[in-house]
C-alpha cells in the first residue's frame, strides 16, 4: 500500500471533504497509481512537494483513527483525480 506524503513535514497527504469538513488519506493499492495522482497533484499546481511512500495498511488505518480521518482504498481500477 502506498501514500504520498508532504516532503518537507512528512505530514500525510489527505482531501478535504467540504461538505463534513472531514479530511479522507488516499491508500494506493498500486504505486503507479499513486505516482500518476502525484503527477496529476503537480499538474494543478499543488503547492506542496509530496513523495509516495510504502506502508502499512493497520499503520495508516489506526493513524486515521487516531487523528479522526477517512482514509479510502484507490483499487488498481478506481480513477481518482484531485480536487481544483
């Protein structure tokens, strides 16, 4: 499993849902799909540097708890864009 993460703060990557205010961690099952949503990120001019990174899914699941996130799994036939 793969996220991506703030290069510089090695803070988590996460949407920001603006109808509950609740931030949602996208887990890449695939790491290319996490590179090609890192891409898309640049391409609207993200203004952080992120970085894909391997983990743990009970790592990643108990931090969102933790922290009161979402998280979603990106199975290799989901498509996700980011948001504008």
């Amino acid at each position: 499993m793969y996220i991506l993460l703030d290069d510089k703060t090695g803070g988590i990557y996460a949407v920001n849902n603006d109808d509950t205010g609740v931030k949602t961690v996208q887990i890449f099952v695939d790491k290319e799909d996490a590179e090609r949503y890192n891409l898309m990120l640049e391409a609207v001019d993200f203004s952080r540097r992120l970085e894909i990174t391997e983990v743990e899914l009970e790592l990643v699941v108990q931090n969102c708890q933790v922290h009161e996130y979402d998280y979603v799994i990106i199975n290799p036939d989901d498509v996700v864009v980011p948001p504008l």
